[in-house]
C-alpha cells in the first residue's frame, strides 16, 4: 500500500530507459537503461556533460522523442505507448517547456502577454486573459505586457517563457538550459521565477542545465553519465546546537537493478580507481580501496 500511494506521488518515472537511434548502418545508444523518479511538487535539476543523455531523455519526457525500450512515465501517462493525438494533448496540458534559446520560446511579433494567450487560446480555455495578467504578475514581468520580444532583456524573455509553459496550468515543467545564454545575476532571477512557479502554482520541475551554480539552488541534482544516472546530491538546511543554518549536500550514487553503480569522477580520481577495485562487505557498508596488485604490477595468477 506504501508503494502504490508513492507512485501515485510521482510525476516522472523512467525505469531502464532505453534510446537508440541507427544512422548509415550505425547504432548510438544515448540512453542505456536510466532510472528516474521525480515526486510531485519537486525541483530537480539534471546535470551532465556533452553527450551524456540529458537532452534525449527531456525530448522523451516532453513528447518530442519516443523511447526505444523502458519505462517513462509522466503524470502516470505511458511515453512509450502514446499515439498522435493524446501526445498533442499531452504537449497542451500536461507539459510545459522552456527552451534555452529565448527565440524558440516567443512569437517575435507578438507582445508579451499575447504570447502568453496563444498557448491559451489554442487549448480553448475560457478566463485567458485573466490567467495571463496573473503569470506575467507572478514572474515578475507584469511590465512587459505590452512590449515584443525585442524590447525585452534577455531574462524578461526567459521568465515571460515561463509564463508561456504555465499557461495551460501543466503538471510538469521541463526545462532545457533556462539560463543557457544569460550572465549570473539573470540567470539567479530566472530560476527564482522556476521556483516560485514550483511554490506558486505547484508544478513539479525538471530543469536540464551545465550550470552547476544554477543545479546548487534546488533541493536535488541529478547527473547523467553515459545514459545512465550515476549519483544524484541531496541538499537540505538543518539548525545546529547554536541555532544557526547549515546547508548539508549529500552526494549517493545511484544503484540499478543489476546492482551496479557508477563512482563519482573526483573519488576516482583522488584514489587513482583503474580497471578493478578491492572490496568487501562490512556489517553496515561496502569498502572500496584501489588495488594494490595491480598498482605493483603483480596482477592475478594466471593472467
């Protein structure tokens, strides 16, 4: 009974997610069996390098792409099965989205707010211009109303986007580098606006980004490597014995089904890990060491 009433808490769940695509007679896996759950109401923030799988998995998870194996699940709605029109459906009401690139987000021709009322008026909501008053409000950009793009900075771009993706009240928002071309103070207000979406109207969040400054704002990083996630770092605030805040960020690595798990790069690298480790089992953990053997070049007997 826990369980189910915990899957019903989460709004994005991938489970051995599988993506290949074949070009020439070539076969690239970008996702190799990731495993993903994000519960309602929650920011997480994906990081990850070049390559990596982190745009693939946001194309799947915002309809754009479809798996070639696995589980992805978003808002209990099954990625992998889901046909023409429930996926437009989908990409009306149950997403919204923010592209790095502020020319993708807005009609260049359009004011502010009727770039916030196209979303609106296409999904035939009744009430829209009152919801588009109240976003432009919430992100800080009420002053915008009446102004085009190109009369916006670049962040009052990025947070009238925002407003954009909330339009359709989405129960997610998924967003691609948000703060990918804006200097750090733009880049601090945009996420603001992220997060008081989140507190505000309750979506849950999901934000791809490079930008470890902008991951280190939210409650739960997740990094991709090699289409898989490899460990995640969890932050939170607690009181010490003299009252005072202190923030603790916890790093785990991620184990799959098989039971394997993936090192971070600075413990690999502080402890020079190569080829094989030595482990074993103590009563309430596992311990790592390099090996030693084959440090000295002594190898294994019969090798």
């Amino acid at each position: 009974m826990t369980e189910l009433l915990a899957a019903e808490r989460r709004d994005i769940v991938c489970e051995d997610l599988v993506r290949i695509y074949t070009a020439e007679g070539v076969e690239v896996q970008a996702l190799q069996g990731l495993n993903l759950r994000v519960d309602a109401g929650e920011v997480v923030a994906v990081v990850g390098a070049s390559g990596s799988g982190k745009s693939t998995l946001l194309n799947i998870l915002s309809g754009l792409d479809t798996p070639t194996a696995g589980v992805a699940k978003v808002a209990g709605l099954d990625m992998l099965t889901m046909k023409g029109r429930e996926r437009v459906r989908y990409q009306r009401h149950t997403v919204g989205f923010v592209w790095q690139q502020t020319s993708r987000n807005l009609l260049p021709y359009l004011t502010a707010a009727e770039n916030v009322a196209v979303p609106a008026a296409i999904a035939r909501r009744r009430s829209r211009s009152s919801r588009v008053e109240l976003l432009l409000e919430a992100m800080g950009v009420a002053h915008c109303r009446d102004r085009r793009p190109a009369e916006m900075s670049g962040g009052e771009q990025q947070r009238v986007a925002i407003a954009v993706a909330l339009v359709n009240e989405p129960r997610v928002l998924l967003a691609d580098e948000p703060t990918g071309e804006l200097d750090e103070a733009t880049s601090a207000d945009v996420f603001e606006a992220i997060r008081h979406a989140n507190t505000e109207f309750g979506v849950t969040v999901l934000v791809v980004t490079h930008d470890q400054a902008v991951a280190g704002h939210v409650g739960r990083t997740v990094q991709i490597r090699d289409g898989r996630t490899a460990t995640e770092i969890l932050r939170r605030t607690e009181l010490d014995e003299h009252g005072q805040e202190q923030h603790i960020a916890e790093e785990f690595a991620v184990l799959d089904r098989a039971g394997r798990l993936q090192l971070p790069d600075d413990f690999v690298g502080a402890l020079r890990l190569q080829d094989r480790v030595r482990l074993a089992l103590e009563p309430d953990h596992i311990g790592v060491w390099p090996d030693e053997l084959e440090r000295r070049g002594e190898g294994v007997a019969g090798e």
